[in-house]
C-alpha cells in the first residue's frame, strides 16, 4: 500500500473512531459489555499502542537494525496482514498487559479524543518523513505479527482502529438490545 493511501486510511480510521465515541453518553463510554472493554478502555487502548507505535518511529536507524535487522521478506499486503492479524485473534491471541487499559471515566472522554488524534496526526507526519524505501526495510516488532516493516506497522495500526471502530458499534449494538 502507497505511503499516501495508508496516512489516509490512518487518518480516515482515526476519525471515525473518534466520531463514534465522541456521540456516547456516560453509559455507553463506560460499560463495559460481556466482560469486553469499554468504549473509553478501547480509546485508551488504540492511544496506548499509538504512542509505541509513534516512539518506534523515531528510533535511530543504525539501532534499528542492529535490534530488529532489516525486512528482507518483501512487501505483505494489507489485507494479508489483516487476515494474518484475524487468524491470530481467532487463536485466541491477546493484548500484552501494557496495552490492556484500566476503567476509564467519562469524564476523561474529551481529553482521550484530543489526544488520540493528536497522536495520530504524529504519526502521520512521521510516517511522510520515511522514503518507500525506508517503510519497506526498517523493522519493529509487534506483539502478535512478529517483526515487521514499519510500513507493515503502519498498515496494521489503520486495520487495528478500524477492528475497533467495528468491535465498538457490535458492543454498542449489544448494549442497545
């Protein structure tokens, strides 16, 4: 996927996510339903792994691929990622611990909007400052996908607030019912 189409489906993902949870009463923002997180818990989850994400972008290239080597697999799709993501899930793969986000109040939901945004809009200036050449052989490692080519990571990262755009509104549907 071209640099462009993937900040614009960051962008895209992003906003969405935001609208929806910016439309929620306190009800809806906190309940959590079928012991799955809340509406905030999932904000606070998309903004936790937003912020590695944005630091992972920032680290010198030379330690980068002393750490984590170079990507000398070729482009994945991101529709192979996503499904590649999906067959994980099924397998029941979960959240590290530090990705996993404590009750959240309504009261933050403002702030938690701002600052999801905001940290996207970092990471979309982050991400145009990479060649296509850097995107496809610098590497980061994910906690369910293995390494991955910061392009990779980028293309998850659009899919991954897109799966929680669609987890929330079955929720919310759920709790409607």
């Amino acid at each position: 996927m071209e640099k462009i189409r993937i900040m614009n489906s960051l962008d895209e993902a992003v906003i969405q996510f935001n609208e929806l949870v910016n439309n929620l009463n306190k009800d809806e923002f906190e309940m959590n339903v079928n012991g799955r997180w809340s509406a905030g818990q999932d904000l606070v989850h998309l903004i936790k792994v937003l912020r590695i994400v944005n630091i992972g972008f920032t680290l010198p290239k030379p330690i980068l691929r002393l750490m984590y080597g170079k990507n000398k697999n070729g482009k994945r799709s991101f529709e192979h990622l996503q499904q590649l993501y999906k067959n994980a899930l099924e397998d029941g793969a979960k959240a590290p611990t530090i990705y996993i986000p404590k009750p959240v109040s309504y009261n933050e939901k403002a702030y938690l909007i701002q600052r999801y945004a905001s940290l996207n809009q970092s990471f979309i200036d982050k991400l145009n400052k990479h060649t296509a050449f850097e995107l496809d052989s610098y590497r980061l490692p994910h906690p369910i996908l293995g390494k991955v080519s910061f392009g990779e990571l980028a293309c998850f990262t659009s899919f991954h607030t897109s799966h929680h755009v669609e987890s929330l509104k079955l929720k919310l549907a759920q709790l409607k019912a």
